[in-house]
C-alpha cells in the first residue's frame, strides 16, 4: 500500500512536471511566434552577431524575404496550441508526436539550406534550437511516459 502511495504521487509529479512544460513551452512559442512578426530584422541582426564572432558562417543578408513569416507565425501558433493541449492532456501522445514531427522536419529544412544554398549562421542556430526541442519533446513525451496513449481513450458512461 505504501508503495502504491509512493509511486502515484511520484507518477502524479511527473505529470506534473510535463504540463508545466507544455505551458512553458506554449508560452514561449507564442512570444517567439509574436517578435518573428512584429519585428523580424531584430531576429536575423541577432542572429547575425554569431559569425561576427565565430568563424563559422556568413551572416544573412537582412532584409530577408518576408514570405517566411507567414509560415513562421502559423508554425508557432501551432505549436503554441500543441503545447497548451498536451499540457492539459498528458496522457495523449497524439500531441507530442505532432510536435515532434514539425521540430525534425524543421530540423531537416535548417540542415539543407546550410548545405544547399549557403552557410549562414541563422541556419546553424535554427538547427541547433529544434534539435535540442526535439530532444526536449521526445523524451518528456514519449521516454519518459511509455505508458502514454496515441489516441485519448473515452471513458466509459
């Protein structure tokens, strides 16, 4: 009996945890999602201090195409609600599947424009950003909640 007191409450912590991430993350999307529109230059001129110094890229010329920014601040938004839901539904995997599937892609898309079309920094920080929330999404998702769902079962009546 007192290990069963033990466990729930500590399985009761880890979900716990994972909805107070999927706010933070939530929250941060949104921000993040907010400045890619209000004010894109200032995102690129950050970026940009990168190669001034580490030798590692070029800087990408500013202004950049404005065609990004609609896709950035739906992406954003996306996972901004994707974060919100799995917050409030931890036990469903649908959700950080979803997550985890738009940071790999992303990740990808950094990793190709770096080598195909040119060597800026801004790439290296967008591949190294998504990986490293992938990372985050994967194993507070799925590693650490094996016994998660991939659909919300419905309760019974």
């Amino acid at each position: 009996m007192a290990n069963s007191i033990i466990e729930d409450s500590w399985e009761g912590s880890r979900v716990g945890n994972y909805r107070r991430l999927m706010r933070l993350l939530g929250v941060l999307y949104a921000l993040a999602g907010a400045w890619f529109f209000l004010a894109p230059d200032s995102v690129l001129q950050l970026i940009n201090l990168g190669p001034k110094y580490f030798n590692l890229a070029f800087v990408i010329p500013i202004p950049a195409d404005r065609f990004w920014l609609v896709l950035a601040v739906s992406m954003m938004a996306m996972l901004s609600a994707l974060s919100f839901l799995s917050a409030e539904d931890p036990a469903n995997r649908g959700y950080p599947f979803v997550h985890l599937l738009s940071k790999l892609v992303s990740l990808g898309g950094f990793i190709a424009m770096f080598f195909l079309y040119g060597r800026y920094f801004a790439y290296l920080v967008g591949a190294f950003v998504d990986l490293l929330l992938a990372l985050i999404v994967l194993w507070d998702g799925f590693v650490r909640r094996p016994g998660a769902k991939f659909v919300k079962q419905k309760a019974e009546a």
